[in-house]
C-alpha cells in the first residue's frame, strides 16, 4: 500500500509537469513544451494505474484532482499571473475540505 501512494505521488507531480507545459505549448504550436506535455500525461496515466492496484478508484482520483488543483492554481498565480478570485479560492478550499473528509471518514479507502 505505501509503494501506491509514491506511485499516486509520482502520477500528481507529472500531472502537474504536463498541465503547466500545456499552457506553454500554445496549444500544441511549440515543440518542447508540447513533447513535455505529451510525456507528461503518458507517465501521470502510467503511474495512476499503478495506484489502482491497491487504492481505489474514487479516492486515488479525489487525491490526484485535488492535490492537481491546488498546486497548478499556485503555478498559475506565479508563472502565469493568473491570480483566483474569492469563489475560485472558496471552491479550492472546498474542493481540499472534500479530499480531507473521504480520506479521514470514509471507509472506503480501507477495501
């Protein structure tokens, strides 16, 4: 179980390798950026899979949009000056607050 979540840890930190290049691939006009992209998503869907094996699907999910989500939101404010407005930070946080809730209280992570 401890090897799946490097797996899901590997398949976030890709993810969010690839969602960063995909803005930068100006939709798909740059090479490099898209080839990163490309790899990118190949290897988060490689390592998610991987994960499945002994996580399931809901809560793998919850985890990898979740953790996604916050992360490519602080990229965006950064390297893309893209900063969220109050309901987008509300709706982050609640989107955080579900991810903590079916990881704590759900009894579904234990199948």
């Amino acid at each position: 179980m401890g090897r799946s979540y490097i797996f899901l840890a590997l398949a976030i930190i890709f993810e969010i390798i690839a969602t960063t290049f995909l803005k930068k691939s100006e939709e798909f006009s740059k090479l490099w950026p898209s080839v990163v992209t490309v790899i990118g998503y190949a290897s988060a869907f490689y390592f998610l899979s991987l994960t499945l094996r002994h996580i399931p699907v809901g809560i793998t999910y919850a985890i990898w949009s979740g953790v996604g989500i916050v992360f490519i939101t602080m990229i965006g404010i950064v390297a893309f000056k893209q900063v969220p407005d109050l309901p987008a930070i509300i709706g982050i946080l609640l989107i955080v607050i579900g991810v903590i809730v079916i990881n704590v209280f759900s009894k579904m992570g234990t199948h």
